[in-house]
C-alpha cells in the first residue's frame, strides 16, 4: 500500500513537471517566433533576404527561408475534397463514413488527472 502511495506522489510531481514544461515551451515558442518576426522584418527593409549571417559565439548561422506548410488532413477537408471530386454528396460521405470505420482503433487503459479548483 504504501509503494502505491509513493507511486501516486510520484505521479503527480511528474505530471506537475511536465504541465509546467509544456508551459515554458509554449510561451518560448511564442517569444521565438516574435523575434523571428522583427529579425525577418529588419533582414527585408535592408535587403538581407539572401545573407546568411555568421553567429560564431553560438555555432550558428542564420538566414531567411521558406517553408511550404500544409493544412491538415481533417474529415472536413476530406469530405470537400471528395466532393469536389465526386460531385455527387452521397458518394462522397460514403468515402468518409469508409475511411471513418476502417481507421485502426485500439482500446487503450490511461490515468487521467482532473485539478480541482480551490474553493
């Protein structure tokens, strides 16, 4: 009984770690991209776009890039996009509903952690 105690304690502070890492992550990513932003934005008004800039101290370089990004493969995006192809509704819910059932689902035991507010 009490290695289960210490199991759940121990549960807890990792969860509490992780929640807090997950936070500082989250709002690194958000500073991150806010500098990239006036960085990138000073690069173009000088007419940086091509420069590759030397960062020596941080064994780095650094340099304006594109990146193709793609919108995710949603059930909307899916059912649009057979119905475009279909141009029939019903053949296209059809595709979806097939896809939906054939989808590998596998039951799966998990500790969930509710937080409870202070009164």
């Amino acid at each position: 009984m009490q290695e289960f105690k210490n199991d759940i304690t121990l549960f807890i502070k990792c969860d509490n770690i992780v929640k807090s890492f997950n936070e500082k992550a989250s709002a690194m990513r958000e500073q991150r991209d806010s500098y990239s932003v006036r960085i990138m934005s000073f690069m173009q008004q000088n007419d940086m776009n091509e420069t590759k800039l030397q960062l020596p101290r941080y064994n780095s370089t650094l340099k304006m890039g594109n990146h193709m990004t793609q919108e995710s493969i949603s059930y909307q995006f899916l059912y649009k996009t057979f119905l475009e192809y279909f141009r029939d509704e019903k053949q296209a819910e059809q595709l979806l509903l097939y896809i939906k059932e054939k989808r590998k689902k596998e039951p799966k035991c998990v500790l969930v952690r509710n937080i409870l507010k202070e009164k």
